[in-house]
C-alpha cells in the first residue's frame, strides 16, 4: 500500500504550511507541457499575452514564470523573436534521444544511463533544494499516490516529478539531460506500467519509492533516495528482458 511521506506525521519536522503562488502554479502548470511533450524542445511557447488570457492571469504573472523556468534550464528568450524550449548553446534543438521499440539492448542501456543521471540528481538536490522544491516535490508525489490506478495519468505526474527533482538539483546540464530523454522515458513508462496496473490492481510499488525519493531529499538521506530509484530502474530492466515492448 502506498505510504505517506516519512515526517508528515511528525509535527516537530514539518515546515510551516505554505499556499502556492499564482506564479508556482502557473510554473508547474508549464513543467506539465514540458514533461508530456507538448512543449517540444525548440518550440516556441505562447506570447505573454495569449498565455495570460488563456490563463486567466496577468502579464506580469506569466513574465515571473518564464523568469523561473528560464532560470531553471527549461526555457530560453530570443530577443525580439520569443521564448523557446530550451536548445543546447550551438542553437541546435535539444532533440529527444531516439530509441527504436525492439531495441532491447539498447533500452536496457538507456535504464542504466538514466538512473546514472538520476542518481546524481538526487545527490544534488539533497544538498541543494529549498523548501519550496521540497513543496512541490510532496505535491506532485501526493498527485501520483491519487493516480495510482489510472496509469496514463500517473505517467504524466511521473514525468513532472522528474523534471521537479531535476530543478531541486539545481544544475542546468542535468535538467536539460531530463528534457532530452523525456520521449523515450515515456514511452517505456506507459508500457512497463500498462502491464504493473493489471498484475496488482495499483501502481503502488512505483508510489512508494517516488515517496521515498522525496523523503530522502527531505532527511538529506542520498543513499535511500538512490535505493529508491533503484527499484524503479530494476522493474524497467526487468519489463524490457522479460519481453515488454518499449513503445
């Protein structure tokens, strides 16, 4: 079954409660069009003020979400053209790294590499989040445990989760690393948890060890936030040798 975060029953290690801003919203509201592909790398995103009357919020708004996007890796401006997804310094498009489905081999390599990267993430954001990365990391693992039986959407709070703890890292490389392997990520996500959700009526192995992420970047604990992952990347191995298709 899927736990709470460690801690949040004890009130002596809980931050004081704080409402999100209209910006962190609207900022994580974006990190969803990233994550999920919408927003493709390259890709001009909507004018300040198209976006804002979409949203229903200011100009100013808007403006303040793009600053902590662009800060974050995500997001570039090209004076007197636009804002862009992110592209590597050459100006080339920061491509999606291309797999092709019956490519076990190379899927299984993929798994290694990604949980590389990820686990120099957390070791980053370990030491390096704020309380509100810790925030919104709680809240888009409580928007997976309510996702845990509709895989399709756990895919999509997964993908934002990833891109949450990337910015905890605070390191643009990295989070433009995750950006880049986002497609084929997905893709193996949706198979390897089309299959989970049938076999155990839920998706709460993977709940709980993106729990335990969390809790590790709270206690400051690397080791279990690396075991954690851990267990993620095994499953994904094991679904790919075990004949799951990857796309």
């Amino acid at each position: 079954m899927a736990r709470g975060i460690e801690g949040a029953q004890r009130a002596g290690d809980v931050a004081p409660v704080r409402r999100v801003s209209v910006v962190d919203e609207l900022v994580e509201q974006m990190t969803r069009r990233l994550a999920s592909g919408e927003w493709a790398p390259g890709a001009a995103i909507p004018s300040l003020r198209d976006f804002a009357a979409a949203s229903g919020v200011s100009t100013l708004t808007v403006r303040e979400a793009i600053r902590t996007l662009q800060a974050r890796g995500w997001l570039e401006t090209r004076h007197g053209v636009g804002t862009f997804v992110a592209t590597t310094a050459q100006g080339e498009q920061f491509a999606s790294f291309p797999l092709e489905a019956a490519d076990v081999d190379e899927y299984v390599d993929f798994v290694d590499a990604r949980e590389a990267i990820e686990s120099s993430i957390i070791d980053f954001a370990v030491r390096r989040r704020t309380p509100d990365d810790l925030a919104r990391l709680i809240r888009v693992a409580e928007r997976m445990r309510q996702a845990r039986t509709d895989h399709e959407l756990f895919v999509e709070t997964d993908g934002e989760f990833h891109f949450a703890l990337a910015d905890a890292a605070h390191n643009r490389i990295l989070a433009r690393t995750m950006l880049a392997i986002r497609v084929p990520q997905r893709n193996l996500a949706l198979d390897c948890l089309s299959r989970m959700l049938p076999e155990h009526g839920n998706l709460d192995p993977s709940v709980d060890d993106h729990l335990e992420i969390t809790e590790a970047v709270r206690s400051g604990d690397v080791e279990r936030g690396r075991l954690a992952l851990r267990r993620i990347a095994d499953r994904s191995r094991a679904h790919i040798l075990g004949g799951g298709r990857t796309a």
